[in-house]
C-alpha cells in the first residue's frame, strides 16, 4: 500500500537553517503530501524570512502558530490534531515524517523510509541515520537500544561513516530526528510522552511500539544531516554536561518508573534517593563531581514526577499487547555494554591526549633529582648547623608540644588560660589545623615534624616548585633553574631563619597552588588539588587571602567564557569553600570582637599563625628586589657602610635582573605565562607593601605587624614563572640537534648565569648568619622555653602558672603561662591581637608584679591561688632590683637561678588540673571537615592527567631540517 | 630574537597573545606606579588609624613598715674567744609617731651573768611604724663596767640592708672586735663577709655563707676570720634578706677593760665622705696617756679604704675656729690606710673626705683620763635632706654635731629653729634627752654626741628614706 506522506516541520527559529531544511523538503525525490510547520519562533518575520526558500520548492506550507516554550512532543502534538482534527478517522495509509528545523533530509531520504515501510506492513516506525551537520561524514545517531538497566545506548557511536552499520535494520528505537511514523499508530500510542519531552522521548515511543506489536527499523540508506540534540535544539542552545547528564539520568530513572512492574514501583521509588546518593559518592571518586549533584538531583525529579509516571504507566497499559520478551531481545547484553563504555573512555582518552599534546611537559627524570640533590647539598651549607638538633627555637618557633589529642583540640579551639582560668574558649587559628596535620606526621612526638619540616624545607620547596612550574613550562632546564631560584628566595630563607613557620609552609604550597589552578580547568583532580592548596596558603598566610581571591576569580571569569557552570559551579566553591569554612569562626569571633569598627582591626584578621615576630619593614624597591626584610644585615652588624651598601645593591639586584627578564616573557611566552607573571607579581607587590602597616597586636611588648614575606613570596612566585616563560622559548639545538648560536642564545646564557650568581650571594649571607648564630631560631638541646623544673612540674599540673617578669623600659612587662610555657598551638593570634584596654585580669597581674618587684606590704597569695600561679620568673640577672625584692618574699621559694633568669617557686598555690574545655566542633566546622573529605576524594589522582611530555616530543617528530622559525 | 620553538599561533591567538601583554603591561604599570606612590601602605595605616599603645599601669607599692634593728646588747668576746658574752639589754630610745617595738626572737649570744653556757636573753630591738606615720629613728646605748667590759656603747638602729661597710675595730692583741649580724626578715640570709687589711683583701673562707636565720642574731669573732688584723674594714654582703651588722669593739689595756664602741654600717663606697663628730681631747688629756705603754691608740685615726682602684684622697679637716687642715692620701685599692690625725687641736672637728675612686672611711675618737678611757668609731654619715628625726638618749653632756661640707652656707631647723651652717664649718649643738628633729634643704651630715670624761658614744642622724616611686607593670 503506498504510504502518502505528511510532513511535521517543528520550528525553533527561523534563518538559514529552516530554509535550508525546506528546500530539502521541497528537493525530496518522493513529493511529500502536506507540510505542517508548527512555529514556536514567535517571530512575526518568519514568513518572510522563508518565502525565498519557499517560492524554489513545490510544497505550499500550512503554518501554525504554536506558543514559544512549547515543547516537541506538545508541538508535535499540535501538528496531528491540525493534520488529523479531532473525530476524524486517520487513514491507514498516512504516515508523518517528523522534522525539526535544524535537520536537513539528503534528498532521497523520504523515499528511502518510505520503501522501507511499504515494504514491511508491520514496521510502523522508520529512522534515518543521522549525520553530524558540521561534519556531514561523522555518524549522529543510527538506532538506539538500552541496557539491561534501561540505559539509553546509542548503537552507532558518533564516529567516521564507513558503512559499517549499514545491514541494521531492526532497531528497539530510533531517534526522533527524521522519524516517519505511521499516524494512526502513533495516535493510539499516544504520541510522544510529554514528561521525556527533552530527552529519550522517541526512544520511549519506540519501546512503546515495540510492546504494541510493531516494527521500529533504522533504515542506513536514508540519511539526514542534524545539527542539534533535541534537548539542545528545544532549550535554544548548547547544554552543559552537567545538565546534559541531569536530563538523561532523570529521563532513565522516570522510563525504569513507567517500565516497572507494579510490585517493584514502591521499592524503586524509596531506594531512588539513597541510591542516587551512592552514585554521586561514585562519580565523586571518579573526579566528576559536576555529576554528584544532577545525579541526586535527577533522582529527585523522577520521584516528584510520580503523577506523570502514574499517567504514563496507564498509556502503556492501554497500548501494550506483547510481553516484554520482544524488548529483551532487541536490548544489549552487558558483555556488549562493557565493551562500547570501554571503546568511549578509549575514545575520551584519545581526545584528551589530543588536547593535551599543545601543552608540553618537562621530564621530571634526571632534572628533578639532580635539583633536589643539589638543593640538599645547599640546605645543608645554609642550615647545616640545625641538622640533629632535637629541637629549633627562637623567632615564630616554639615547642609544638601536647600529644596527638592535643594537637587536634587545640586545631578547634584555644582555651587562653593566660588570660584566667576560667576563660572562654577561642576560635583557632586556621593555621592549627594545618600545625595538627603536620604534627600527626610525627604522632609520637608532634614537635619532630617541625624540625624535620625545617631542616628539609629547601629540598621540598624545589621539588614541589618543580611540579608547580612545569604545568606551565615546557623545559626541563628552565624548569629546573627557576624552581632552585624559589626554593633558595631570600623570602624563603628569611622566614626559616626567623622561624616563621607560616610563611614557610605558604612558600611551600604557593607552587602547588599555582600549578593546580592553571590546570583546573582540565580536570577536577586538579580543582581538588588546587582547594587543599589554597587551604593551606590562605591558613599558613591569612595576608594572601585578598590576591589569592582575586587572581582566582579573575583565573575563573577567563576561563569561565567557556565552561561557566564547572567554573563558577564547581571550580569556585571547591576551591573557595573549605578555606573560606575553616577561617569562618575566627572571622565571625573577630568581627564580634571589633565592635563595629572592623576597618581598625583588619591586621589581626590577617595576622601571621604562630607566636608574632617583629620586623624593619623593607622599602618597595627592596621588595620588588625579592627582600621582605634586611634585619639579618642588621642582625650581622652589617647594616651600615660601603660594604653593606655594595652587598645590599647585589642582593637586590639580583631580583630586579630576574624582574627585567620576566618583563621579557610579556612579548615572547605563552599568554598564561605572561597573565600569571604580570597578575601574580603585582599582587604580590601590592600586598606586600600593605602588609607591613596592618597592624596585629602585641607579642609581649613588641608591636606585630603582618609578614610581609609571605606577600614577597607570591610577588617572587609570579617573577619565576615570567623568568621561566622567557628562557623556556629560547631553543639551545636546531631541529637537526646541532647547537644553535645566535644573539637570543647568548643573551640567554649570560642572563642565566648572571641569575645564578646573583641568587647565590643571598643563600650565602643568610648561611653565613646562621653559621655565626645571629639567626632567630637556634637548636636546641630541649624542646621547652621555660625551665627544666617548670616543665616538669607541667607533667603533673597542666594548668600551673608561671607568671614571667621581665625588665621592659622604665618598667616591667608582666606576662602569664601555663604549663610548660606556650606552645605552637597554643598562640592564638585572636590573643595576640587583642584588645589594649585594660582588663580585670591586667589590672590583678598589674598589682601582683608590683608587689613583687617592689618591697610592699601587700600579700601575694590570693592573687596567686586565683589565678593558680606556682611559679615566677624575673628575667634579670640575680642582681636585679626584682630578684632582690622576690628574695625578701617568705611565700616564695627559689628554685634556680642563673644570668638570664630567676626562678621561684610559690609553695601553697593549690592547682585544680581540671581538663581543659574544649567545646566540641561546631557546625561550621563539621560542614568544613564533610567539603574537605569530599575534597581529598575529588583530589586523589585516580587517573593521571595525560599531558605530553617536551622529550618524547621531539624524539617522535624529528623535524628534518625544516626551518621552523616563525616569529619574526 | 630567541627562537621559538614550533608555529603554534594562528590569527586569533596573535590577537590574544598581543592583548595579555597589554593588559599585563598596564597592570604592572599601574602597580609600580601605586607602590612607589606607596598608596597601599597609606590607605591602610590611614583606614586603621594609630596604633594603639601597650598600656602601662603605674602600681604604688603598699610600702611595708619602716623597720629598725637596733644594736642589741653590746658584746664582748670571752677570754678564749670562743664566745660572745652580752652583759644585760641596752636601753632604746625611740622617735616617732607611732613606733611599735619588738625584738629578734633568736641571738647566739650567751648571757655573760650566767655561769653556765645559757643564750643571753638580751635580743636586739626591732622598731617599726608604718611608713604614712613619717620619720622614725632610735638610738640605743649601753653603759658597761665590768671586769671583761667598759665603756659606753651608743648606736643608732639601722634599716636593714644587703650591702654593709663596717669601717673600725681591731683584732690585734687587747683589741677585741665582734661581728653582729641580725635579720629581722621572714627568710633566712646567707652572708658573705668580706674584709680589707693594711695588707689588702683578706682571705677569709669561714666568712662566705654565713647563714642567718630568720629574726636572730649571729655574733662571729672577727679574729677568727681575719686574725691580727690592726686596721679591718669589713664588707657584709647577702643573697635573699637584707640584714642589719655591726661591729662591737672592746679593749682591754693590760688586764683591765677600757673602751667599747658599736661600729654601725656606712653606705656604699663614694666619692665624698663627711665624718661629723671628730673630737679632739685638749693636749693636755692626751698627752699624758699617749705616752703610756698600751695607750697608743688613743690618738684621733681616720681609716679609709678605697676597695677596687687606686685612689687619691684629700682629707679636710673642718676646725670650726681654728682654721681647715687638708693633706693628700695615696692609697692602693683594697689597702686599708690609717692616718693619724695628731696635734690638731682641741675642739670638735669635721672630716670631708673627697678621693678620686670612690671610699669608705671612718674616725677613732678617744676621751679619757689615767685611769680610764673610752674609744668611739664614728663612720661617715649618710647626707641628710628633708625632714628626719633622732633619738637622744639620757645622758650626761649629749649633743648634735653638724657639719656642712658645702662652700656656701645651709640653713638647716633643729627642734623648730633655724640655724645656718657657714660653709665648709661644723655647729655642735647641746640637746636634751629624747626626740629630736633636724632639718634641712642640703645635705648635711650630722651624728649624736655623748661625750663625758671617760665615757663617749655617737650616734648617726640618718635620713629619712624617700618612699617609694610608683612602678609601671604592663601586663599582656
């Protein structure tokens, strides 16, 4: 029976497309019968926008006007009741050929469906292959089938057309692109389902079909070329993946609905959430994090489409008429399954590799160890004097003390006993969470890791500064040298001879940060990376949070124009998110504490973790020279005269070679090369020349003010990879391997080893002050800072005083500790930064110092026992007029005595060693620890980032003697 | 230009890589240009405002009680020199407003009455008022005449400190000198003593570590720490409580005892001494007994010593009528050096001391006639400014000797009277028994007197300790 055609053309909107999809239709060699065009474009110029292509072709168009947000399946819809009006009988020989305007048909594609069916009464369905509109020879779509689970599978997937599915015939589903279907079954099938309107809506139809006793065939000689998905085309435009991924969950997860036989529907739709969440752990693990919330979020939608189910359920109730034996065998069996996931992620992998191959990577072998070797070697000729010492102390360092329980109680929450002993609990520092990390490397004995950190710090830095530059860089050499010039930067070197365990441990995450960012954006072990990196910096340096956020906001808005959801969606809350929650407490204590006036107090926001060290700020062009700070000349008595002079201008000059090359890099290297140089260098600057007037509290008596070092870090960070951009694009061989002589070259040579000498003079000053002993930190015998007696008596009582007088000016400063004196975790620089109006307890410790210090007829030990104070320290030699005085006192016993300092011990003062309260985590803190697990599961490398390596490169396409010089 | 590496720019990277430079360019631009403007610094401290300062809280100290020591019983050292004898309280005299009296608790002092071994009940007298009641002074004296001891011992009760510089006694043969260390403090003392001889400083192991209870009193032979010793000058030291000491030294002429004095502490070595109270008996008292075998040390002495340098010393003697008498000294460091201060005169002297280095420097003074004399050391006195009283006790002849070192003329208020001291003179004035006040806006040095024809004591006016200054405590 000769089928008579109509044709259903769903406008989206008008243009080339629509015209050139009707002059195909016109261009048929089978005449089509009628042309429906549902226009859903709301474009009152799209009459006159086809006539042209209207007055080539024979067919004389009937245009309905469908509402704009009408869906396919609701437009389609609309076309058959405009097609075949209501009571109308339709005949059995109409079929309609459902078309979108986005699809061109080959000419003979009609005939071809039309033959197909004509031939075969029972196919009631017929689907073109589709091809790919941009690449008219890359297969579409070409029947679709579904897994044992309901998965949608493809059977051809989107690869070159070679015929090779050119004997498929019957098909459980075809697409709905160029899909001629027989109109009376269609109608008693109840068309499309109205809920699977973006996604599987054909492929429901079909199974429908299919379940009623007809045929669905693909019928390869009929070729359509197609330019969207109909998710794409209905929505107006290019899906995420995201959502992508949202829709065909859901849509699965509604089919297994309406597909379900009765009993299961109640089970299925409880375990759906659980389920879902599963799932999303699953794509977690696989660094699809993206998909762990359209995962649930599409289980969601399918349980709260259950009416839609319900209806959907009661179609294909009506219409079905076979067993669901005829879908299983037209399914994929899960071999076949396994086998076309493995051909895809093949495929995947192909295409990452493919773009991965324009960034070239250094081999890490044999530049890496020979870098960490040397470094060691130089680690031991600056820092050598510590190497065994048991303990380092003196600047920021102090004994980490406490055990494991400690360590992580005090990561929460500081209890300043000092301030009395009944004192509320503080926030930590973010910094302590960090301390505990670091200190549970070593459980047994938290202060060792420290040491060790220390003594191995330049060594690390180079080798973690070596994958931090290689993910830009693209030379092993190059690569090498810059990242030896970090791990030797005077910055670096300053805060681990000040002890400034802050700044050395951000110095020791800047690289990995900045590595991890610049490759966010390919995959989201790298977000992972870059979230625990940025938790470290902004913990260790809480100065870098403002540069920090800007250049990754400004890293997300240039990236972001093309993958705006995983940039703004995923990239900025996981890298943001867990550092933001773990400084949230501390801030919100701080802002309680500002009283409104937060603009006075911003230093103590971003003051250094750890005990405050005071410093001569350095001037902007010592700075900009790489320098933080030039007390360690000062320190070597070598501050004043010709000498200095002529050593200071050596010593910055230094850094402003390396800034003049790095200018350099801005014309010649890779555009992120130059953006990071230039963004990362004037942050850096910027905030280093703030730092040092945010001031943050008192540290004894001295005034703190923020390091400005870890700001120089970034400036020097920012300076190396422009360096590094510069002297990767210079090429030492030709393309033959004979060595390359010219202007470039020697330039290049002479910079290098210009840098080289000149960064060495700052290692050697700085070893040469640590040799003499003028550096801040110094080993030690012991890890405690008061002594022996007190830290022993700390064993038994925890919480007993020492109440520590030293000299200070005109009078004396009056200081409290507890136990064996403070300890890394016990700073706080919420403490430290304190208010300076006088409290109750300044008051008492006020009174308590005089009377010791003076000869007074008042008594000391209530203020003693309230405050629980069982020993003082008078940091005079024994002469002093405080010692003097304290040895008159009956109450007081002495317990030793030496030049530095005089101990007495208070006998009676009762202890009450109550464990301290340390308030259980807070939810902020609990969100924080539940962002970070999801974090370290996103940033476990589980599969390894496939990037080209510089060297295979070049031994895989030699180049003969092509001269490929083109930038001139 | 350096060589790249392969073509990898097409038109629209051209285009990109051009824009990054720019902007880089500007950006860098605009930041160096910011910096050395250094506006980022200014904005902040501008935004933050200044600095809040450490606060410092200036703390009074509740001043304890004045606390005297006075010198207890005066001791003489029994024939073997085995142990120190008291023989009955010396009597106190007390001026103040408010004074409350009590005394050590502990002495090792034996009780020279008894026949056995017993500790000598006889305590030295501790004095106290609190320290808003103002001046407070005593003086003690004891008038001893008994076959091992005679002679008047007069001093006045010290504030206790931990440095003390007795200048006096012998221990040569007949001349018996005992160290009294009291401390009146809740901790015990550990005591060093030290001392200086003709010969320089003497090695004395027995003196380091001396231990002094709390509230007693340690009496030690000097002989047995410096033995033979004509011209000692002892320097007691402590670790912990600061004490009171003194020196008690008798003589003995052939088998009688004749003479006793109570060497209290001077302050610290220093540049300028003045020794009110230099008495001069008439030649024709002194010149009978100088002769006599044994009576040598009946001619007037000035001792000084100049501990740690070399010095020169320039001794004046003030003779108020008679006309200023001065001679050079040289002395070595840590050589005590004698001086006779013969054929000056009668009357009552001044002695201003000035030395290069500082020293510490005291007087011998002999009354008497052939059958008894009594020998009195009198120290440099510590200068007196603002207001301070003075005990006087009863006896016979007592007077305030007041010496003006000074060019030009003090005028100072005795009792409520203004009296001026010419410059460079000494006044002496007689006083009745009991409380006296002294005055002046100078420094001015003065002693107590009793002088009688074979009895002679002295007393120093001491000062009024400034209270104490507030301390700054800044507590974090």
């Amino acid at each position: 029976m000769r089928a008579s055609v109509d044709v259903i053309l769903v406008v989206r909107q008008g243009g080339e497309h629509l015209s050139n999809t009707l002059r195909a239709i016109g261009n048929q060699s089978r005449p089509v019968g009628r042309l429906i065009v549902a226009d859903t474009s709301a474009d009152s110029t799209l009459r006159a926008q086809i006539k042209p292509a209207l007055e080539e072709i024979r067919v004389e168009p009937e245009i309905i006007d469908v509402a704009y947000n009408t869906s396919w399946s609701e437009a389609v819809e609309e076309a058959m009741a405009h097609l075949f009006p209501e009571g109308q009988e339709i005949p059995e020989s109409a079929w309609v050929w459902l078309l979108r305007d986005d699809i061109t048909p080959h000419p003979s594609a009609l005939e071809k469906l039309a033959l197909s069916v004509e031939v075969a009464t029972l196919v009631k369905v017929a689907g073109p292959k589709q091809h790919v509109a941009s690449q008219p020879t890359m297969i579409r779509e070409m029947g679709e089938s579904i897994t044992r689970f309901g998965e949608r599978m493809p059977l051809a997937e989107r690869e070159m057309d070679q015929a090779q599915y050119d004997r498929l015939s019957d098909v459980l589903a075809v697409g709905e692109a160029g899909m001629l279907v027989h109109a009376p079954t269609f109608d008693s099938l109840e068309g499309f389902d109205p809920a699977l309107s973006l996604m599987d809506g054909s492929l429901d139809f079909c199974i429908r079909a299919r379940l009623s006793g007809h045929r669905v065939v693909v019928v390869p000689r009929a070729i359509v070329d197609v330019e969207n998905g109909l998710a794409d085309w209905s929505l107006r435009k290019k899906l995420s993946s995201t959502r992508g991924h949202y829709l065909a969950r859901k849509a699965w997860l509604y089919r297994r609905l309406v597909y379900a036989p009765v009993w299961a529907l109640g089970p299925l739709v409880l375990v759906a959430i659980p389920w879902s969440l599963l799932t999303a752990l699953f794509h977690l693990v696989r660094k699809h994090p993206d998909r762990t919330v359209s995962e649930v979020a599409a289980a969601l939608g399918s349980v709260l489409e259950i009416s839609a189910v319900i209806r959907a359920r009661g179609v294909l109730s009506r219409s079905r008429t076979n067993s669901c034996a005829v879908v299983r065998a037209l399914r994929l069996e899960p071999e076949d399954v396994s086998k076309r996931r493995g051909i895809r992620a093949q495929g995947n992998r192909a295409i990452r590799e493919e773009k991965a191959s324009s960034l070239l990577q250094p081999p890490a072998m044999p530049a890496l160890a020979w870098l960490v070797g040397a470094l060691t070697v130089v680690a031991g000729m600056i820092f050598g004097r510590w190497w065994g010492a048991s303990a380092l102390l003196g600047g920021g360092l102090l004994p980490v003390a406490g055990d494991f329980d400690e360590l992580w109680n005090s990561a929460r929450s500081i209890v300043p006993t000092q301030l009395g002993v009944d004192a509320p609990a503080l926030p930590a520092d973010s910094a302590h969470f960090i301390f505990a990390a670091l200190g549970s490397l070593t459980w047994w004995s938290p202060s060792a890791a420290f040491v060790w950190l220390f003594v191995a710090a330049i060594p690390i830095a180079g080798f973690i500064a070596w994958w931090g530059f290689s993910q830009v860089l693209s030379k092993a050499w190059s690569t090498a040298l810059v990242s030896a010039l970090w791990a030797l930067s005077p910055s670096f070197l300053i805060a681990l001879g000040d002890g400034r365990v802050g700044a050395v441990i951000a110095h020791l995450a800047l690289p990995w940060l900045f590595g991890a960012i610049v490759t966010a954006h390919l995959s989201w072990q790298r977000v992972g990376q870059a979230s625990l990196a940025l938790l470290v910096v902004t913990a260790m340096a809480p100065v870098l949070w403002p540069p920090i956020m800007v250049a990754v906001i400004v890293y997300a808005v240039i990236t972001g124009f093309s993958q705006p959801v995983r940039m703004f969606g995923g990239f900025l809350p996981l890298v943001l998110g867990p550092a933001l929650l773990l400084g949230l407490p501390r801030f919100f204590y701080w802002w309680g504490e500002t009283g409104g006036r937060w603009w006075q107090n911003g230093g103590v926001l971003f003051a250094d973790p750890g005990l405050g060290v005071s410093f001569t700020p350095a001037t902007w062009w010592q700075i900009a020279g790489g320098w933080p700070s030039m007390d360690l000349l000062g320190s070597l008595g070598w501050d004043t005269g010709t000498f200095s002079s002529a050593l200071g201008l050596v010593l910055v000059a230094a850094g402003v070679l390396l800034v003049l090359i790095a200018l350099a890099s801005l014309s010649v290297a890779r555009p992120i090369v130059g953006v990071s140089f230039a963004l990362l260098g004037s942050l850096g600057l910027l905030t280093a020349t703030a730092a040092s007037a945010m001031f943050s509290g008192y540290q004894g008596s001295h005034a703190v003010f923020v390091w400005q070092g870890s700001a120089v870090s970034l400036m020097t960070l920012g300076v190396l990879v422009g360096v590094g951009g510069t002297l990767d694009r210079t090429r030492f061989t030709d393309g033959l391997g004979k060595p390359a002589r010219g202007v470039g070259q020697a330039i290049t040579r002479v910079a290098g080893f210009a840098v080289v000498i000149c960064s060495l003079v700052a290692p050697g000053v700085i070893g040469w002050a640590v040799w003499n002993g003028h550096a801040l930190v110094q080993p030690m015998a012991s890890s405690r800072t008061l002594p022996a007696i007190v830290a022993a008596e700390a064993i038994n009582s925890p919480s007993a005083g020492t109440l520590i007088i030293e000299p200070a000016g005109e009078g004396y400063l009056v200081t409290l500790e507890r136990g064996a004196g403070q300890t890394l975790l016990s700073t706080s620089s919420l403490v430290t930064g304190r208010s300076t109006t006088l409290t109750d307890r300044d008051e008492d410790l006020s009174r308590l110092g005089a009377m010791l210090v003076r000869p007074s007829a008042a008594d000391p030990t209530e203020l003693f026992s309230q405050y629980e104070i069982r020993f003082i320290l008078v940091k005079e030699p024994p002469s002093g007029e405080a010692s003097l005085n304290l040895s008159l006192r009956p109450e007081l016993v002495s317990a030793s005595s030496g030049e530095s300092g005089q101990l007495w011990m208070v006998s009676d003062t009762v202890v009450i060693d109550d464990a301290l309260e340390h308030p259980g985590p807070t939810g902020l803190q609990r969100l924080f620890l539940a962002l970070l697990a999801v974090v370290l599961i996103v940033s476990i490398p589980t599969d390894r980032l496939s990037r080209g390596t510089s060297a295979s490169r070049h031994e895989a396409l030699p180049t003969l003697g092509e001269d490929t010089s083109d930038d001139d | 230009m350096m060589t790249d590496l392969q073509p990898q720019h097409g038109g629209s990277s051209l285009a990109i890589r051009t824009l990054t430079a720019i902007v880089s360019t500007l950006v860098l631009a605009v930041t160096i240009i910011v910096v050395i403007l250094d506006l980022p610094a200014g904005i902040i401290r501008s935004v933050q405002g200044p600095i809040a300062s450490l606060q410092s809280v200036e703390v009074v100290p509740a001043e304890p009680d004045r606390t005297l020591v006075c010198m207890g019983a005066a001791i003489s050292l029994s024939a073997q020199g085995a142990s120190a004898l008291s023989y009955g309280p010396a009597s106190d005299v007390v001026a103040g407003l408010a004074p409350s009296l009590g005394a050590l608790v502990a002495t090792d002092l034996q009780d020279g009455f008894s026949l056995e071994e017993t500790s000598s009940p006889d305590l030295p007298s501790i004095v106290s008022q609190p320290v808003e009641e103002g001046a407070l002074a005593a003086t003690s004296h004891q008038i001893l005449d008994n076959p091992n001891v005679r002679g008047l011992a007069m001093a006045e009760c010290s504030l206790p400190t931990t440095e003390s510089w007795l200048v006096g006694g012998q221990t040569t043969i007949g001349r018996q000198t005992a160290l009294s260390l009291s401390n009146p403090g809740e901790v015990s003392a550990t005591v060093n003593v030290e001392i200086y001889g003709a010969q320089g400083l003497i090695e004395s192991p027995l003196g380091q570590g001396i231990l002094v209870a709390p509230g007693s009193q340690r009496v030690l032979s000097l002989a047995g720490l410096a033995p033979d010793e004509a011209a000692p000058v002892v320097r007691v030291t402590t670790n912990g409580a600061p004490i009171v000491a003194s020196l008690h030294y008798s003589i003995v002429r052939g088998l009688d005892a004749d003479g006793l004095a109570v060497i209290t502490a001077q302050t610290q070595p220093s540049e300028l001494r003045v020794i009110p109270g230099l008495y001069s008996p008439p030649e024709q008292v002194l010149g009978p007994l100088r002769g006599k075998d044994g009576y040598s040390d009946v001619v007037p002495l000035l001792r000084v010593l100049a501990p740690n340098s070399p010095a020169t010393v320039t001794i004046r003697v003030l003779r108020p009528s008679l006309g200023d008498v001065t001679t050079l000294l040289e002395l070595e460091a840590g050589e005590v050096g004698d001086l006779s201060l013969d054929e000056l005169g009668s009357g009552d002297f001044g002695v201003v001391i000035e030395s290069t280095q500082p020293v510490v420097a005291a007087v011998r003074v002999t009354v008497g006639n052939d059958l008894r004399t009594d020998t009195s050391w009198v120290g440099s006195s510590p200068a007196i400014t603002g207001d301070s009283l003075f005990a006087v006790p009863d006896l016979s002849d007592m007077k305030v000797s007041i010496v003006n070192p000074h060019s030009t003329s003090v005028s100072v208020t005795l009792d409520g009277r203004e009296t001026s001291i010419p410059g460079g003179s000494v006044i002496a004035r007689p006083l009745s028994p009991g409380s006296h006040s002294l005055s002046s806006l100078e420094p001015v040095y003065a002693v107590v007197i009793s002088r009688s024809d074979a009895l002679l004591g002295h007393a120093h006016v001491l000062p009024t300790p400034a209270p104490q200054r507030s301390v700054f405590i800044t507590p974090r």
